[in-house]
C-alpha cells in the first residue's frame, strides 16, 4: 500500500495561497516544538530548505531512510522530496525557506552547482575548517538579518543564502558520506586499518592515514564514526594498546620495553597512555591478565 505523504506550502499550513515571500527564516525550536519534536514525512513543491543545526541532535528522514544528525551540520532539501525529521527537546539552529525558482538567480557556473541542488544533502561541519567557519557565521548572519528590518536587507539576504549555497556545496563535495556507497566507506576503512597496521609504531597522527588515504581528516574521521562509533584517534590508540597488552601476554618484556617496541620514548608516558585507554596501569593489567589464563 502506497503511503500519503502530503504537501505542504511551509511546514504544514496548507492556506492554498501563493506564497508572499521569496525567503523565510525562523528557529528550528520554534516551528518542531509544535510538533512534540518530529516532523513527519512530507515534501513541498515549490521550497528549497537549508536546515542549520547549532546545537541538540536529531534524525533527517530523506524517503524513509534516516539519517543522524550530530551539529553544526547544514540539511539541504530540494522540492518535491519526501522528507521529515526528529530532534532533541534541546536542538537549536535554523530553518531557511526559499522560493526554488530564486536558486535560477545564483551567481556563478551552474551546471554542477544545479545538479548538487537537485539532491537531499547532510553535510557535517568542522568549526575548525575556514570554509566551515565562515559558512557558519553566514547563516547566523542571514537568521539576524531576517529578524530585523534594515536598509538593504533584501539584498544581503540574497547574498547570505547564496554565500551559504556555494560554501555547503564546496564542503559537500568533500565531506558528505551519506551520499557514498557503503563498500567504498568499507574500502576506505580496510585502507586506514592496513596503513595503521603499517604504521602504528611510528605513532603518525589521523592527518597522515587521511592523507595516505586522499580525503581530509575531518571526512575520514566521519567516516570512522559512522562505521565504528570511534575516531581515527581511537582506532590508532586502540591499536597500540591491544599490541602492548600482546606483549605483555605473550613476551616477558618489561613496561620499558614493551614501550620502547611500541615506539614510546618516554616509559613514564607509555603506562599513562596505556592507563587512560586501558583503564590500568599496565603492572596491573598484566598481572589480573595472567591470574586469569592460569585459573582458565
């Protein structure tokens, strides 16, 4: 059975009027607490959304598929797509909406541009990338300048949606996992876990495999999570402590030789690195370890 998803003009008002503005913005609070926090499937013929997450959590529905969400992250939807969403009771960020036929007036090349419009995207945002940052301070920009009315505001609008367009795009490109196939993000995983391999001892930070790999530390670090729950930190760390608890098992190597084997300059910092990760000292860990071999 077919499922109804209706549609609606701007979040449920179905006035059946044309639409009196060209660009609206509010706080996503204000619209989904109406709505006991979800929004459920529906599309809109004839809006673009772009969705700012600054804080809370919450799930995208695109189709049915769902998809987390963690901030700052920007939502981009196209008309005519099925789409909904769940958030946290503590979400905050921003809901633009515009008239899809003002996205003809964009500056610039449109032919890969149109074709990333014509998508669903969610796109993660690192505060520490300039492109990010700067992307972040526009939407806060245009939902300031939406809320007061002031010489030129039609004007720097349009240039802030625009800016905000262009700058999701160029980190979408990049960044956007959602859209990758699963076996190419498995691919990438069996690269960093091989490289790791490769390199643990040299204790190369997640910016080297990133780099081994060709994407930027923050993709890959997305990617980790996704398929994990970890970061590349983790996965690097993990492997370090899971060969120095081999050692400790396997070899009679003392706390200063395992960490010299491992790469560690400093034996002092080998066992609080092992300590924090391991949640015991690595004397105490080897000796709780053994009892338990001898008594199995």
């Amino acid at each position: 059975m077919t499922r109804h998803v209706p549609t609606y003009e701007l979040y449920g008002e179905t006035s059946g009027k044309e639409p009196d503005f060209w660009l609206h913005c509010e706080t996503i609070p204000s619209r989904s607490s109406l709505h006991h926090w979800e929004i459920k499937l529906h599309r809109h013929a004839s809006f673009f959304q772009i969705l700012y997450i600054d804080a809370g959590a919450g799930d995208a529905i695109f189709s049915e598929r769902s998809h987390a969400i963690q901030p700052p992250a920007v939502v981009t939807i196209p008309p005519g797509l099925d789409h909904g969403f769940r958030f946290s009771r503590d979400i905050d960020g921003l809901v633009i909406t515009m008239l899809s036929a003002n996205l003809s007036h964009l500056p610039g090349d449109r032919s890969r541009l149109g074709e990333w419009l014509a998508a669903p995207h969610l796109t993660a945002l690192d505060p520490q990338d300039p492109d990010a940052a700067y992307l972040m301070q526009s939407l806060r920009r245009l939902g300031d300048e939406y809320r007061y009315s002031r010489s030129g505001r039609s004007e720097l609008l349009a240039s802030y949606a625009a800016l905000a367009l262009r700058l999701t795009a160029r980190i979408s490109y990049q960044e956007d996992i959602s859209l990758f196939p699963a076996d190419e993000n498995e691919r990438r995983m069996e690269q960093l876990t091989g490289l790791i391999q490769q390199h643990f001892r040299s204790h190369r930070p997640a910016s080297f495999y990133a780099r081994e790999i060709g994407i930027s530390p923050t993709h890959l670090n997305r990617i980790v999570r996704s398929m994990t729950g970890k970061t590349a930190h983790d996965l690097i760390a993990g492997k370090l402590v899971d060969e120095a608890k081999r050692e400790f098992v396997f070899t009679l190597a003392n706390v200063q030789e395992v960490s010299y084997r491992l790469g560690f300059a400093d034996p002092a910092y080998f066992s609080r690195f092992f300590l924090k990760h391991a949640g015991e000292t690595p004397k105490d860990w080897r000796k709780r370890e053994k009892n338990r071999l001898e008594r199995g």
